[in-house]
C-alpha cells in the first residue's frame, strides 16, 4: 500500500532538514514523498537540492498559503493513504507509517482509522 506524504514548506531552514531525515528514517518502503515549497528566500531550497533524488514530487512556486499549498500536494499524491508532515516537525518512531499500514490492513477500527 503505497503512503503519500506531504510536506509544506516556506522559509523553513531552520528545522527542515531535521523533517527530512525523519522522514527517510522510517523504515517502511513505499512512501511517496512530495515537497511543496512556497519559493523560499532562505536556505530552504539547497536542503531540497541536497535531497532531491529521495524526493519524488518537489514544487517550488508562490503559492497562496499554507492551505492552498497542502491542498496542492494533496492533488499531487498517488498513495491510497496520503499523510502531512510539517516543515518543523519529526515522525515519533521509525516504524509510525509501518503501524499505521498495519491497521488500515486489518481493517480495525479501534485505532480510529
């Protein structure tokens, strides 16, 4: 089951890479990452370019705002589960997306899902 996940970003260089590592961390294999960038003015574009062969989608042009900019990504996505990471925030554990497959698989419904 393939996993979308999108991040949005503006500016963000100050805890953007930390969002990224987390994200390649994870350890379940078929995850779609997107990247939409808000044309950033710091060095939130070379830490893109430093990752760009793990990004699969990237799109940096102004954009209308933060929602504006998620909804983007959302269009963009191909996974039957589609996720938001924000530019300043990290994945609790390596196996999270792992977990989550898990009980979309079996169909429970205890986790909310």
């Amino acid at each position: 089951m393939k996993v979308s996940i999108v991040t949005v970003c503006y500016n963000s260089s100050r805890t953007f890479e930390e969002s990224i590592q987390s994200l390649l961390s994870l350890d379940y294999p078929d995850i779609e990452y997107i990247i939409i960038d808000g044309k950033s003015t710091d060095g939130t574009l070379g830490i893109i370019e430093k990752y760009k062969d793990k990004i699969d989608k990237i799109v940096s042009e102004p954009d209308e705002g933060l929602y504006y900019a998620m909804n983007k990504g959302i269009k963009l996505a191909s996974g039957e589960i589609i996720g938001i990471l924000n530019s300043d925030d990290v994945y609790a554990n390596n196996t999270i997306i792992s977990d989550v497959v898990a009980e979309f698989l079996s169909g429970s419904s205890e986790g909310g899902y």
